[in-house]
C-alpha cells in the first residue's frame, strides 16, 4: 500500500540519545526517547530567552547522563524545581527587570551581543544577594566582589539602561543605577595601532611567499591584501560572499559578517554600525577580485575560504598563520602591543588620512562614524607628527 500523504509529510525522527526542547501549552518541555521509552517533562517554564537557555542546559545535561550512565528513568532528578534550585534564584525585582528587558531586545540585536553584553550581566545578577532595586549601594559592593571594576561598570550602564527601559513602560518608577557606572573606570581599549606601508608590503610579501614545510598560509596571500586595500573588519571579510560583489568586480557591498560566538561561527546580516555600505574598487583590488572569481560563482558562495574550503575562523587564523608568519618578520609586537588582523584596518584608515582623505570619506569607507575617526585615529596621528613650537 502507497503510504499515505499524512505519513509522507512527517518530521523526521530526532537522532537517538537527542533531547529536543519543545513548547506545550506556552510553557517549555523536553522530549526525547532513551531505550525504546519515550519521555515528556514539562519545566513549567514560559519561552523566554533566559529560561529556553536554562531548557536547553538542561536538555545536555540529559543527553550527557544518557552517555555516562547517569540518566534518571524516573525524571525526579531533572524534575523543575531540580532545574530551579540548581540555575535561578528568587526572582528579585531586578533580576525580573532584566529577564524583560533582554527578551525585548533580544530580536533586534545580534548574537554577539547577547553572548557578550547580556549574558555576562545575568550572571553577575545570579552571583549578587542583593536586589539592587531595593539597595544599590549594597548591590554594587557585592556586584566589586564577584567581577572587576571594569565589568561592573559595564554592568552598572547595562542595568541603568534596563531600569530606564521599565520606567518607559511603566515596570518600574525610578532608576537607582542612573548614572552609578560613571564612578567606575572603564576599559582603555588599546589604541589604533598601524603598520607602516613599508611593513604592510613586507606582510603582504611574506604570506604570498610563504613555503614552509606543511604549512599553506600562501593561501591567505588574497584574503591579507583585502583586509589592507579596504580597512573593513575581518569578520565581514569572512562573512563576504560573491553575491555581494559586483560582476565586474568595481564594487563590494558591505552588509554582513561572520563572527565568532562561544566557538561558533554565527552570520550577521549587518556591518557592526548598521551601516550597509559600498565599497569602490581601486585597480589593484579589483584586479586582485577578479583573478579569485569563479566563472559562474554561486550568490552564496564565500570569496575567502580555508584552505581545506571552510569557512575562515578569526581566532584560528589569528593565532597560526598571522602570528607565525608575523613573528618571523618581528612584527607581532610593536609599541608592546600585540598586533592582531584588525590592526590591517587601522593600517588603511592611517594611511588613507596621510593621504588627504578627510575623516567624513574614510568613514563611509570603513562603515564609521567621521567623529569615530577624528577621536580614535586622527587625534593620535597628529600628536604622532606634531611637535610644540619653541618658544
């Protein structure tokens, strides 16, 4: 007998040993089969982001106890108020403030920031006593104790923010963080730091020469002299795709990124600032595109690939091939900094501003702010070059 169409047009069955977190009835729940049994635990629990993160914990915990031997037939151990006692504590104000405000952010911002910005605040919310809406000042002696200065600062602004975000919706009537963060210091970022044109032709030089033994970072030859030639960050050189190049190769749009989360490579569809941006071609680079252009490349396909065709991992490209063959031009420290493949972008914005071209050009360029560049790259370029008139 043909099979029926409502049989033809079931899911797929989940991978033996795999928990799968589904929604029941609004709330969420783990499903999973172990040993011909099928399972249903209901965690009692809403689709948040906070409390789906919390689920799928969870639901590796499980799949871990299936491997080890450990796994509880009889669910007790997996049971919510298991879940409860070991991820959450008693929902304070505050903690509650925050929950709601990330599950309303969390759509328009990316990965990244949720991986960098919020989670590191509600796991210092989840390591404090104190309600800081109740008593801030307590709350912010015991938020010192947990992380640095720094951090808590950084913290301190994220909780403002949230706090200003539940009084627009009438969560809340004040805001006890409004301003406590300024107290703190921040984080000096390191400051641009450029090579030369001469060591950028040496880099370049040595990557399209390199021979070594086993090793392919010739490879990488076209990917550094586009980091170079436009100044655009290394993730959405990654992230880039033949669809985003014109046929002629005269321009490159500029409008998503691959970065690196946690060890996994996630796509963004938007430049850092927002800004989807065009890129004009100089000769050179232009040229450089259409020597790497397949004759009918797919609209998907990446125009930098590993060596093995993979997709470029920043962090692995980063600790092997540029510092190795940067050490051995006795460039992967200058002014006791290390130098990473975003110093390529200061690199462009240096030499590009030496050249005349105003701030307001290279921030359309490199998808920044003109203020951004004034303050960051110029400021320092002209004290660099500058000396007092004697007087």
């Amino acid at each position: 007998m043909a099979p029926s169409r409502t049989s033809s047009l079931r899911r797929p069955k989940a991978k033996k040993g795999t928990v799968q977190v589904k929604i029941s009835h609004g709330r969420l729940q783990l499903v999973f089969s172990w040993q011909g049994q099928r399972y249903y635990l209901s965690l009692g629990v809403p689709d948040t982001a906070i409390n789906r993160k919390a689920a799928e914990q969870k639901a590796r915990q499980i799949e871990l106890d299936f491997v080890s031997g450990n796994f509880d037939p009889t669910l007790d151990k997996y049971r919510p108020e298991n879940l409860l006692k070991e991820k959450t504590q008693e929902i304070t104000p505050i903690r509650s403030i925050w929950a709601q405000y990330v599950e309303y952010k969390s759509p328009h911002v990316s990965p990244k920031t949720i991986n960098g910005t919020y989670d590191p605040v509600t796991a210092h919310l989840g390591k404090c006593r104190t309600d800081g809406l109740k008593d801030p000042i307590k709350f912010r002696r015991e938020l010192l104790k947990v992380t640095t200065e720094s951090q808590a600062r950084r913290t301190l602004m994220q909780l403002s923010a949230a706090c200003k975000w539940g009084i627009k919706h009438r969560l809340i009537d004040d805001n006890p963080f409004e301003g406590m963060y300024l107290d703190l210091s921040p984080t000096q970022p390191p400051p641009p730091m450029a090579f030369t044109m001469e060591e950028r032709d040496r880099i370049i030089e040595a990557f399209e020469t390199d021979s070594r033994p086993g090793m392919n970072y010739r490879h990488y030859a076209p990917f550094i002299k586009f980091l170079f030639w436009t100044g655009c960050r290394p993730c959405e050189a990654i992230g880039l795709r033949w669809g985003s190049v014109t046929p002629d190769c005269h321009r490159v749009h500029f409008h998503e990124s691959i970065v690196e989360i946690s060890g996994r490579l996630e796509r963004r569809k938007e430049d850092k600032t927002n800004v989807k941006r065009w890129f004009s071609c100089p000769t050179r680079l232009k040229e450089l595109l259409k020597s790497m252009r397949p004759e009918a490349p797919e609209v998907e396909e990446l125009v930098f690939k590993s060596p093995k065709g993979k997709t470029i991992t920043e962090s692995n490209f980063s600790d092997r091939a540029w510092t190795k063959v940067l050490t051995q031009l006795g460039l992967a420290v200058k002014d006791n900094i290390k130098m990473t493949p975003y110093n390529c972008r200061d690199t462009f914005i240096i030499l590009q501003a030496l050249q005349g071209h105003s701030s307001t050009t290279i921030a359309r360029w490199v998808g920044n702010s003109s203020e951004v560049i004034e303050k960051r790259y110029l400021d320092k370029m002209k004290l660099d070059h500058l000396k007092p008139t004697d007087i």
